[in-house]
C-alpha cells in the first residue's frame, strides 16, 4: 500500500508540474514583414558599411584596370551607386521622390571625398530602414511604379532587390580592399 502512495504522489507532482508548465509558457510572437526585411538589411547595412569605411580615402578611386576589369566602376563609385540606388528604391516604396538629389543611379558627381561619400551612404540606409518598415502584409504585394523602367513592381520585390544589390557589389569592393592589401572588416 505504501508503494501505491508514492506511485499515486509521484503521478500528481507530475501532473502537477506539466500543468504549472502550460500555465507559464508565453505565446510565441512572430515577427512582422517589415522587421523580418529590416534586419536583412540591417544585415547587408553593416557589412557594406564597414567596408566602404575600411578603405583609406586616398584609395577611393581605385579600380582595377588590368584584363576584365577595364572600365569598372572605382570604389567611390560603387558606394555612391549602391547608396543612390537605396534612396531611388526606398522612395519607390515609399511612393514619393527621394529626399535628397541622388545624380542618378551612379550618384551625384559632385560627391568627391571619403567623408561626404559615407555621410551620403549612411543616410541611403536611413532612409531604406524608413522604407521597408512601412512595408506590411496589406501592401508588401501591391503593385507601385518601377523605379528602373516601365511596369510594376512590388514593395516585397524592391526590398529584396536592395539586399541581392547591396551583397552583389560588397563582393566587388572585397576584390577592391584585398588588391590593396586591405582585409575586409567581416573577415577579420
């Protein structure tokens, strides 16, 4: 009979505790369209970031010349393209006109220094950050003007567009950095 109490006790603490577990477990809370985007570009933000800051401003307008690379974009025009693209793309989903002039997709000609180039690439990723956190699931599919040409595109597509863009030309200036003897901030 005294094994049977215990067996009967240790049935009811058991009991017990799996109910008091189901009682403390919080519901699971799952993220929105725009935060999941967010921290995608957060992501590429500061690997691209840290790169173009990796790089003294007396190499900026390198570019490689030799074989396949004659004719390439420098590395001050591969930030400033990427960061005008950011701006063309964010006002895209935002609907509106980019809040700065952004020279086209290579970026204001205007644009010289080190300093500048970065201020102007911080506040592309401001601005997108702006962007993408007005992306919801009642609009991520709804068809806004194509900033690259004619037709439609949709806030999700653009989104995604800028990351894909953002890592495509993070691997050029990696290629940049290393010609010069400089090892990329992500792989150090």
């Amino acid at each position: 009979m005294t094994k049977m109490k215990w067996l009967f006790a240790c049935l009811l603490l058991l009991a017990a505790s799996g109910f008091a577990l189901g009682q403390n477990t919080k519901a699971v809370e799952h993220p929105t369209v725009a935060q999941v985007l967010d921290r995608r570009v957060a992501g590429v933000e500061q690997e691209f970031v840290s790169a173009a800051d990796a790089m003294p401003e007396d190499k900026y307008a390198f570019a490689p010349a030799d074989g396949e690379f004659k004719g390439v974009r420098t590395f001050a025009q591969q930030v400033k393209h990427v960061a005008a693209v950011n701006y063309i793309v964010g006002a895209a989903i935002l609907e509106e006109k980019p809040p700065v002039d952004v020279g086209g997709e290579n970026g204001p000609d205007s644009m010289k220094t080190k300093a500048d180039i970065m201020n102007f690439l911080k506040g592309s990723y401001a601005y997108f950050h702006k962007a993408v956190g007005t992306i919801n699931e009642g609009n991520l599919l709804s068809p806004i003007k194509n900033p690259f040409g004619e037709g439609t595109a949709t806030r999700l597509g653009m989104a995604t567009l800028i990351v894909g863009h953002c890592f495509d030309h993070y691997g050029q200036m990696v290629v940049y950095l290393r010609m010069n003897g400089i090892v990329p901030p992500a792989s150090r």
